[in-house]
C-alpha cells in the first residue's frame, strides 16, 4: 500500500465512526479532496466547536451549548409532560418528528442484566428529583420496544410508583406505511393486543 | 427542532458527503461528543492538513502529498507495465489489495456520451505522452465492466494502437466467493466466454 500519510491518517480517524468501514472512509476522504478549500476548513472548524462548546444540558441531558438547553429554558414548551428516552440520538429522533411538545430525561442507558449493566442509584435519583419538582404530570417511556427496553421500563414504573403522576409508555403495534405480511409475530401479536376499536358493538338484547 | 447550532451545522456538514445520510450524519457527530478531546483535535487537524497538502501526483494523478508520489517514485515498482484506471479510488483499491506492483495512470473520469461526458484531448495526449515516455510495455485498463468502462477502453486502445505496446483489460467472469446462482446473465455468460481450461483434450484418432 502507497497511500500518502494524510490521506491514511485521516482514513483511519473517519473508519473509527459507527458505520463507516475502510471504504465509505476512502470515499469521504476522497469527496473531502474534491470539495472546495471552504468546506474542509467549515467541517474542521465545525469539529472543534462542536467538541469545545458542546455539553449535557443540567436538567435533561440533552446536548447543548447553552445550559439549561434551548428545550428545558422554552417557555412554549409543555412543562407538565416529561418524556424519559435512553439516548440524546432518541431524543433528536423525536424532535426531528415534531410530534411532541413537551420535555425530555435523557436516562442514558438501558437497564440491562445481561450485559451486566444496571441504571446507577444516582440516575434514578436523578430521574425522582426530576419528576417531583416542576408540574410534571404525565412521564413518557419513550424506549425502544426489546427486552432491555421493557425491563427499563418497569424499573421506572416502580420507582416512579410514590409520586402522583401518569405514566405511560409509546404504543406498539404496525409501522405505519409498512405491512401486514412483513410483520413479525411479536408486532403483530402486539398489534392484535393493542387494537383500536373503530366502532363499539351496541347490546342488541 | 431544538438542536444546538454547533450540533446541527456539523451535522449538515457530515450529511455533504456521499453515502452519509441524515441518521448517519447524527450519530457520527454524537459519537464524535462522546470521544476523548483528542479524537476530535485529531479530525480537525486531519481535515486540514490533507486539504492543504494533498493534491495530484504530476506524473500519474495519484493523490499525494509529495511530488511525484510514492508509487511513482518507488524503484521497486515494475515501470513496464502500466495500469489505467477512472478515479484515484480504484487505484487506491487496487493498491489495498496488494496485487499489482507496476504503475498508474489516473484518467479522472470515464467516455460517457449518453451524459456528453467526453475523454479530453489533452487527458489523451496527456495518456499517449506518458505511454511513449519510459519503458512501458503493457497497458492494463482497469475500468468498471458497464457501457462506459467499455467505450473508454474501445476508446483508449485505439488512441494507442501507434505505440508498441500491449494493451489488456482486466478480465470478467464471476466474482470469487460469489455463487454461480446469485450470477446476472451477462456475467454468466462472460464467464462463460472466457473459460479457462483446465484439461486440453488428447486427439484420439
């Protein structure tokens, strides 16, 4: 292999990203070269700021640069729902939707026993805090539908068991625009369990 | 959307390059959040210096940051035998695999008339300048087996046919590993073009 030392160097630093293997690396650092000075000057410095200034808001956990983050410190905001997800990714996920108004807990991790890893006492110390103070009214489980997701969930219920608020969880059930015929047995099970009734049986007796 | 502005200019920055989506482009600046201060110094600087030393090898259009570049300027390589191909992304390939020791011309693009894309004269001239110089004995063309892969080599062989060398072309037939099942018939029946034989058979009169 001949390739100059930039080149290589910086083609290992992109394959270290999740999902970029040795090719989509040599095709970025390729695309890199091709781009005009600007955007390879606009994306290093984009790196650095985003590294320097970036951090976990103190209410939430969501990442910002101002703290509290532009979510927590929104006054249009829905201050009586709070939605708990594993991951800031999660978090982006739901924003990007614009389907909720509300706030966010960032739990940053799964309650897993079989990988050995357990929500820390001082997370969901955390978490009670959070949801006592304010007027927090209804908490959202916001959590991907598998075991590690359930198992968090739970947890939560439980520990959220004292306190006067709603706790609910996202539904399961068919993705919308997807098929009947590609589900797996679990959704459809949970879609069959879950089923909304479109017209109420009225008693004929 | 609430994103933080550093989050989300680096994340527009990311989704530029090919094959980077939005989802991608999210989590690769959140995993850069969650690496040490170091990784995302080295990224930054990495950018820089390939955007700023890096350019074309003059000989053959490698990328390199010297000058000529480390292929043409080894006295190990075989300087008979020269191998064209489209982009310095297939020569980069091709030299990972570590199965050529001759050198390269990069062409920089493809014959592509249905795009009116055209081979420049000058890249030709450019080509059968390098072919006389030197000791060159073979030309391999190395292009992606599709329309345009084959016009350029139509195109190449008869800008070379003056000069007294050999011209080749990398052969088709199935892809090792791959299964004759999975093969598209124009691959099957190149293979089938191209059989090698393995066993000549005896006159027996």
């Amino acid at each position: 292999m001949a390739l100059s030392k930039p080149l290589e160097d910086l083609m290992r630093l992109f394959e270290r990203f999740p999902g970029i293997g040795e090719k989509s690396a040599r095709r970025m650092v390729l695309f890199l070269l091709q781009q005009p000075k600007g955007f390879s000057e606009a994306l290093a410095e984009g790196i650095r700021k985003c590294s320097s200034s970036l951090h976990p808001c103190s209410i939430c956990g969501n990442i910002t640069d101002d703290d509290p983050c532009s979510i927590c410190s929104d006054p249009f905001r829905d201050k009586s729902t709070l939605c708990i997800v594993e991951s800031v990714e999660d978090l982006i996920t739901l924003e990007q939707a614009g389907i909720y108004n509300g706030l966010y807990f960032v739990l940053g991790m799964l309650y897993s026993p079989l990988e050995g890893e357990e929500v820390s006492p001082q997370v969901l110390e955390r978490l009670v805090k959070r949801v006592s103070q304010g007027d927090i009214k209804e908490v959202i489980l916001a959590f991907s539908p598998k075991v590690e997701g359930e198992l968090t969930m739970n947890l939560i219920t439980s520990v959220l068991d004292p306190l006067p608020v709603t706790v609910s969880r996202l539904s399961y059930g068919l993705p919308v625009g997807g098929s009947v015929s590609f589900a797996d047995r679990t959704t459809l099970h949970a879609a069959l369990e879950a089923r909304t009734c479109l017209k109420r049986g009225e008693g004929r007796q």
